[in-house]
C-alpha cells in the first residue's frame, strides 16, 4: 500500500502541537484542525469520496463535518451520549453502542476509522477485531491511539501516570477535589505502541500493514521500529491495513 498525497512535514507537527494547546480551553481550535489533517491523512491510503465510512468514537462532530465536507458517507459511533451531544444535538447517522461489539454487518463499510478512542476502551483489540469485520475486502481500517508510555498516555493526570495510572488518578483527585475526565482502569486503560504492532502484523484478515507516528515529520517514523524507544518517544501511533 503507497502513502501519497499527505506531507507529514515539521511546519505541520508545529501547528498540531500548538493547537493541542486550547483542548480543554478552545475545543472547536484543536479539533477542527486535528479532523481536517486526518482526513487528509486517511486519503493518503486511497479515495474517501462516495465511500461508506464508519468513526468508532466519533464524539462531537467534528469528524463527521471532515469526513462529509470530503464527500464521505459518513456514520458516526459513540459508547457516550455525552460526547455524541457535545455540540448540541447529534447530527444524522450517529449512532450510540460499543466499539467492542459494533451493531453493524461484516463488510458493511469501505473505510472503518477510529482516532484517539482505542486507550479508552477496557478491550482494545477486540474493538479493533470488530472494526475489520465490518470492513469490505479491499476496505480500509485506519487507527489512531494515545500511546500509555508516551508524555499524554495519562491524559489530564500526565506526567504522573509513568509512577503509575492508580496513583495518577488518586493524585490529581486530591489535587483537584474531583475525578480526571479519563479515569484510569474505568475509562483510560494502558494501550502500547508494541500491542498495536503485533495486532496489525499477526492479523489474518489485513494485507499492506503500515504503522507509523501520527503526528511527527517523517524523518521521525523510522521511531515506531524500535521496541523501548517507541513507547516513551512517541506520543500517538497511526495503524493502517486493507481488509483481505
């Protein structure tokens, strides 16, 4: 499978990196631009124009309004009500249920996509299982997750977490007086670069694997190579196969 048309330059990881800055603050700057790139990015493996897409985790909107202003059939899944409902009511084609048992056909989609949802969910491979059955032979299945080891794997408890995810958690409620949004071993769960690696290699159904940072120049990629070094010296990785 031949990557094309996405320039993952340092000028581009400079400007994700500064928006990721106004998350929590400003979430229409962070995550307008974060749908726009991966569409982009999702593109660069083959034509999303016309196809039928599925988002595993498609929160708020965001993605939705991407992936259809590039001409995608979009359909939009959510575990939380909450999130589907960020931005006031959900638009058509979200749907609510479980990445780890998808209320959707075998091969139901062309492209199955899924970004910074798979720390989030108790059984990731199984999510990622699910989302190759619905895939189409030929189709697409691109996966975006937060690495545990890497500077963000504990989300708002970071840097803690690398002394652990429990006493990350309890440190930041007697911090705060409160729960993190992303509560470890209930809605944060340790996922790594090497899990992820060996799910693409070893899967039976997926052909053209690529594995590579999501968010680093190119010159960087050769990082995701490197057992060790990859789960500490990256902070999101990037999974890409076509369904046999």
């Amino acid at each position: 499978m031949t990557e094309h048309r996405f320039r993952h330059t340092l000028g581009r990881s400079w400007r994700l990196f500064r928006a990721f800055g106004h998350e929590q603050s400003d979430p229409d700057r962070f995550y307008g631009p974060l749908a726009q790139d991966s569409v982009h990015q999702v593109e660069a493996f083959g034509p999303i124009e016309g196809a039928m897409l599925l988002d595993v985790g498609g929160g708020p909107g965001y993605f939705a309004d991407a992936f259809r202003a590039a001409g995608a059939r979009y359909v939009g899944l959510d575990a939380d009500h909450a999130e589907l409902t960020g931005r006031g009511h959900p638009g058509a084609s979200m749907v609510i249920g479980s990445g780890m048992d998808l209320p959707f056909a075998d091969g139901a989609f062309d492209v199955s996509y899924s970004s910074n949802v798979l720390e989030h969910v108790v059984e990731p491979w199984t999510m990622a299982d699910e989302m190759v059955r619905v895939t189409r032979p030929g189709g697409l299945v691109v996966i975006a997750y937060t690495l545990w080891w890497g500077p963000w794997g504990g989300h708002e408890t970071a840097p803690w977490h690398l002394l652990g995810g429990r006493y990350a958690r309890r440190r930041y409620v007697r911090k705060h007086g409160h729960e993190p949004k992303n509560k470890f071993g209930e809605s944060l769960f340790a996922v790594t670069a090497g899990s992820g690696v060996r799910w693409l290699r070893t899967h039976p159904d997926l052909v053209d694997v690529r594995a590579f940072p999501r968010y680093l120049p190119r010159w960087m990629h050769w990082l995701v190579r490197v057992p060790g070094l990859r789960e500490l010296g990256l902070w999101n990785v990037v999974l890409v196969g076509r369904r046999r």
